[in-house]
C-alpha cells in the first residue's frame, strides 16, 4: 500500500485531495460491506432493515470526514465534541445488537479517515463473520427452545401409565416424567411430562392423540418453557 495514503505520512499537514478521495471512498465501501454484515445477520428479521442499512454506511463516511478534519489538532477535537454535543437522537434502538454495528461503523470509517487502513481490511471480515455465526447458532437455539414443552395427563387411577407411551415417544423426544401426584381426591394421577417436540404442528396431535386413550381425563400441554 503507497505510504502516502498511511497515517505514518500524515505529519500533522492535512492529506491531499487524491488521499481524502481515496480515504473516503474506502470508508464508503466499508459502510457498505458492515451494512451487508448487518443484513445477512440479524437485520433481515427487523420490520425497515433499509433504515439502520443507510445509516450505517452514510455513518462510516462521515465519521471518516470527522476524523480528517481534526487531523492531530486537539483544538479541533475538542471544537467538535462541543459541536455535535448539541446533537439529540431520540430514536429508541430495539436491539442492542444494533448498536454494535452502530460502534462498528464508527470504528470503521475512523480508521479510513485516518488513514489506519489495515485495521478494518482485517476486522471487518472477522466481526462480519462472528456476528453471522452468532446469529445463526442464536436461531438454532431460539427454535430448539421454543419446541421445549411441559405436558400434564391426568389419568384415572387403575389405569397403567405405560400404555401412554407409545403416543408419547410418537411426537416427543428427551421424554422425562418429572413429577406423579393424585388428583380428584385420589380417583385420580396427574403425570408430569417434560420433553421437546418433533415438529410445531406436533402440539395438536400430541393433546389428540392422548385424548384418545380410555382412562385419560384431561391433557394440558405447555410450550416454550
């Protein structure tokens, strides 16, 4: 890489119009790499991804104008942190993880204004691929979560707990029976079940298929525990 375009080469004397431009235009497609990131992590799921997309490029530019600006002048600094003091953002963030790409493209176009290119050439791949695989392992463990279940069959005494069985390794894995008491002044067990669906539709066959048996009196299942 030229060493004019290293912030090495910047002794306090602003960069050339060719430097800006260039600086620039890497903060630009650096935006929009992290605006990528953003989208095929967990953007895609939020009701106007576009919005946080924008801003995060239009973000990364600016930054790295900020940042030419102030150049190694500490008067400069402080003259802009005064400036867009008076700056309010009233926009709630839903996601905290929103706020990580925010910071993220801060950092990003930063290091582009000042000329430190390496760092987000480096970086960039390793957050963007962290936060895809995180999201990714995040939503196997949300869907695997959300198929956890607590099932309660009250069954009339007499009748053998066993003979449920088959319907019950039918539509449920990692069956346990946690709990046994009696009910209806002892005419009655209530069985306490835990497991994980196969499927979601699994539910209603799973309450209709016990209903079935003789002897079952009433089945109450809960999801997502």
């Amino acid at each position: 890489m030229p060493e004019w375009l290293m912030s090495d080469a910047w002794d306090g004397s602003a960069p050339s119009a060719v430097t800006m431009l260039f600086r620039l235009c890497l903060a630009l497609g650096l935006g929009l790499a992290v605006s990528g990131f953003y989208r095929l992590s967990h953007g895609r799921g939020h009701g106007n991804p576009a919005a946080l997309s924008t801003t995060l490029v239009l973000l990364s530019v600016l930054i790295a104008m900020v940042s030419m600006t102030i150049g190694n002048s500490v008067a400069r600094a402080f003259s802009l942190v005064g400036a867009l003091s008076i700056v309010r953002f009233r926009t709630v963030v839903d996601d905290t993880r929103d706020t990580a790409f925010v910071i993220f493209s801060v950092i990003v176009g930063m290091a582009a204004g000042a000329g430190l290119l390496w760092l987000p050439v480096i970086g960039l791949p390793i957050v963007g691929l962290a936060s895809i695989g995180m999201d990714r392992w995040g939503q196997r463990s949300h869907n695997h979560a959300a198929l956890r279940c607590r099932l309660t069959v009250r069954l009339a005494l007499g009748r053998p707990p066993g003979e449920l069985d088959t319907c019950l390794l039918q539509w449920l894995d990692d069956l346990r029976l946690i709990e046994i008491e009696t009910a209806r002044q002892g005419i009655a067990l209530d069985l306490t079940y835990l497991g994980r669906l196969r499927e979601k539709s699994a539910a209603v066959a799973l309450v209709t298929g016990l209903n079935q048996f003789e002897g079952v009196i009433s089945v109450d299942l809960r999801q997502d525990l």
